[in-house]
C-alpha cells in the first residue's frame, strides 16, 4: 500500500492507472535510501525530473520496471477504487541501497523525458541489491476512497 500520494495525482489515480492512452504505462522508479527526501518534501514534485531534482537519486543499477497487469477495481460496497498490479521482480540486481519505489504514469512510453512522468505513489522499501533475487509484492498498491 502507498505511503503517499503525490499532490499531482490526487483525484487522477483510477484513471491514470486504467491507462487511458494507446501507449502509457505505469513506471516503478526505485529510489535510493541515502538522500531520500521527506514524504513532505516529496509530495510536492509534480514530474519524476522534479523527484529526483533534490537529494533523493534514482537508484539506476536495477533499473526501471513497466508494472504489467494493472487493474482498477471498483469497490461500492466499501466506497472505494482498488489499484493492483502484478509482483514485480529483479534478476541479480546490484547497487546502492534502495529505499523507496516510486510508480509513475508515462503517457506515452515511445518517447518522452522524466519531465513527462506523471509521480503517482511512494512505497517505501528497504532493500540493499546484493545479486540475489528481489520481488516486490504488489496487493492493491494503491486504495483511493471517500467518505461521505
């Protein structure tokens, strides 16, 4: 589940995550843990160039992973919309330690910059690539609900 949602993408999530566009995606950005700004800091960043911008760096070892069979689910019985992915894994991975992963919204994954990744949610992870398999566990990354 995120640890927060980015200001930017508040209201957006179910529709970014139904993928709305010919050819978006949702992007996993690992983050590195050391330099790794506040939640408070973080949720002000309006596009991955800004994410990164500060002290908190892109762990790019390991690289960027597209989240394949993402789902948006509508939950009336608990006023709710439920964002799922399947698990995510790295093979062999090395690098600097990693503490947070980012998911972002590319519009269109045939071109573009960071500029155009739209951040949606951080998750924190420690994990410390050390050649061993890694997978991250996805199970509703995301709930967005309201109360009335």
């Amino acid at each position: 589940m995120a640890n927060i949602c980015f200001n930017i993408a508040l209201g957006r999530l179910a529709y970014y995550a139904s993928l709305p566009a010919a050819n978006d995606a949702l992007i996993l950005v690992p983050l590195e843990s050391s330099g790794l700004e506040t939640d408070a800091v973080l949720r002000d960043k309006d596009d991955l160039a800004a994410v990164v911008a500060g002290t908190t760096n892109e762990q790019t070892t390991v690289g960027r992973k597209t989240l394949a069979s993402v789902t948006v689910t509508v939950d009336d019985t608990n006023d709710r919309v439920a964002l799922d992915a399947a698990d995510v894994t790295w093979t062999a991975p090395t690098g600097n330690a990693i503490g947070a992963v980012v998911i972002c919204y590319d519009p269109d994954t045939t071109g573009g910059t960071d500029t155009d990744l739209i951040p949606l949610t951080k998750h924190d992870v420690t994990w410390t690539p050390d050649g061993n398999n890694f997978t991250v566990t996805i199970a509703d990354f995301c709930r967005v609900s309201s109360t009335a």
